[in-house]
C-alpha cells in the first residue's frame, strides 16, 4: 500500500481562512482579538517559530504585541512583563515562547500566566481542565494532530492510537485528549517512551501511530502495521551541506519506507507543523470571543 499524504500546509491554510473570516466580522463589532508573544534569548529555532507567529496574526487580522527579551532579563522582569499583559484587554493570549534560558524556572512563569489567556495550554489550570474534560485551551501542537486526523476523516473512536513520546508539550495531552468521551476521542491509547521494552510490539499494534520523540528514524517500516494512519510531530535538523542553511529538517518517521505501509502518513516539513501556530490562533481568537462575552 502507498499512502496518501496528508497536506497540514492545506489544512492549515483551510483553517486560517475562516478564521480570517471571522477575525474580520469580529472587526465589525469592535473585537480585535490580541496576542503578547514574549521570547527569551536568541535561540535560532524559537526565533523562526516566534516570527512565523507574528506573521501569523498580521496575515488574519490579529493584533500582536510582540517582545523579544535579551537572554540575560530576569525572572522578575518577564514576571513583570506577564503581569501587564494579564491585565492588558487588549491581549486576549499570552505566549511564552519555550525553552526558556536555564535561570528561569519555566514552571513558575507558566503559572503566571492568567489562565483565561493561555492560549499554549500549558497552565495546570488548562491541564488539569484538559484531563477532567472540562473547557480549556488545548496545547497547540496536539491539538492540531487532533485537526488532521478529523480533517482527514481518520476515525478515532475507538481506534487504537500508539504515542511514541511523553512530553508535555505533545505525549501527555494528547493522550488525555483522545481518551476523553467524546466522538473525536473515545480512542485506546498506548503511551510509549524511551524506557518502553520491545517498541515495535506496541507500534505494529497501532491502528494510528504518532511519533513525538525527537529522534530521527524512531520509526521504521517493520513497526508499522499495513494500513496504519502515521501522524511524525518530529522535527529534527539534520546537516546538509547542499543546502543554504546548512540543515534540513526530518521528522521522527523513516518517511519514504514507512510510506509504503501507512494508509495516510504526515509529511516533514508541512504535515503537524503549521497546525501548530494556526491552533495557537484558533486558542487567540477564541479567547477573544470570551472575554467579550
Ligand atoms: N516551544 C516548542 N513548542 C512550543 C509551543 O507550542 N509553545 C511555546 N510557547 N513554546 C514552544
């Protein structure tokens, strides 16, 4: 079998457009949904994200409030920064871009963040309302997996999803959302790991198998059973010297053999990664409809 590759850049941009759609009749009453968007330091890969995001808002309407902090600004200072725009109306979400440089304890500036304008998902607040299947802003990344599988007519009840990975950026939220009773959860959900014995016993079982390691070639074409959906979260640079930058990117899955087993398979780059930042807007925009009641 070879797959059919499922286009996030596609997905993403059908999104995007109804959200234009309602950014601008959201404009006819008055509401500019806002966003603050805060980074820490010069690291190369959060400063491309952070200006793909501010690009993002500009292209459907979003105000953006954006601040880039020297690596040496302390915790009291961001604190600072977070404070105001807790208070700020105009800021519907607040987003700090992570890591964050190692003096910051990143937890305690997450619990800063007013939880009615997380729109990461990363406050316990959110993860605990995510967990119990209360109304909460669903971390981006997950929940833009979540898209592509609808999006795509992939159906998840009662299917049997693997996650290859636990971070709390995408392992553990997304588990929790697909378990939760609903018709886009309802799934069984194995959680694998780096301490998992025999991984292929448990990907070959998978039904729709993500891959959110962090590690090239996590997943090769024996662990996939025939037919699976193959969702790769994996973004991995890899050098290259033919190319400008030195890099390109490659995803947790060996793409060009897995292909040939999967039914639908996510591309790297443009398959989960420009879900990313149009759920970032999704949370934004709808943040700003709650908050004008
Ligand atoms: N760093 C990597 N992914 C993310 C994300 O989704 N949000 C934030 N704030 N930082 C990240």
């Amino acid at each position: 079998m070879t797959a059919t590759i499922i286009d996030g850049k596609q997905v993403a941009a059908d999104i995007r457009a109804e959200l234009k759609a309602e950014v601008a009749s959201l404009k006819a009453k008055g509401i500019v949904p806002g966003l603050g968007v805060i980074l820490v330091g010069d690291d190369p890969a959060s400063n491309s994200y952070v200006t793909a995001k501010e690009r993002t808002c500009e292209e459907l309407g979003i105000y953006s409030d954006d601040n880039r902090l020297p690596a040496e600004t302390s915790q009291d200072e961001l604190m600072a920064l977070i404070g105001k725009m807790n208070a700020d109306p105009k800021i519907n979400g607040i987003l700090v871009q992570l890591p964050l440089p190692k003096h910051m304890n990143e937890s305690e500036v997450l619990f800063a963040i007013n939880p009615d304008k997380d729109v990461d998902g990363f406050h316990p607040v959110s993860v605990g309302k995510m967990v119990v299947g209360e109304k909460a802003f669903l971390s981006c990344t997950p929940h833009g997996v979540l898209h592509l599988l609808i999006r795509s007519g992939v159906k998840i009840d009662g299917a049997h999803v693997v996650i290859v990975g636990r971070s709390n950026i995408v392992g553990k939220p997304l588990a929790n959302m697909l378990i939760q009773k609903s018709p886009t959860g309802n799934a069984t959900v194995t959680v694998c790991h780096t301490r998992t014995k025999d991984l292929a016993c448990h990907t070959r079982q998978a039904d729709i198998l993500v891959a959110a390691a962090g590690r090239p070639n996590t997943i090769t074409a024996d662990m996939v059973k025939d037919g699976a959906v193959v969702i790769d979260v994996g973004v991995n640079r890899i050098e290259d010297a033919g190319k400008k930058s030195g890099y390109r990117l490659v995803g947790d899955v060996d793409f060009e053999a897995v292909k040939e087993k999967a039914s639908l398979i996510t591309p790297v780059p443009g398959g989960v990664g420009p879900m990313t930042i149009t759920m970032l807007m999704v949370n934004t925009v709808l943040s700003a409809k709650r908050a004008a009641g």
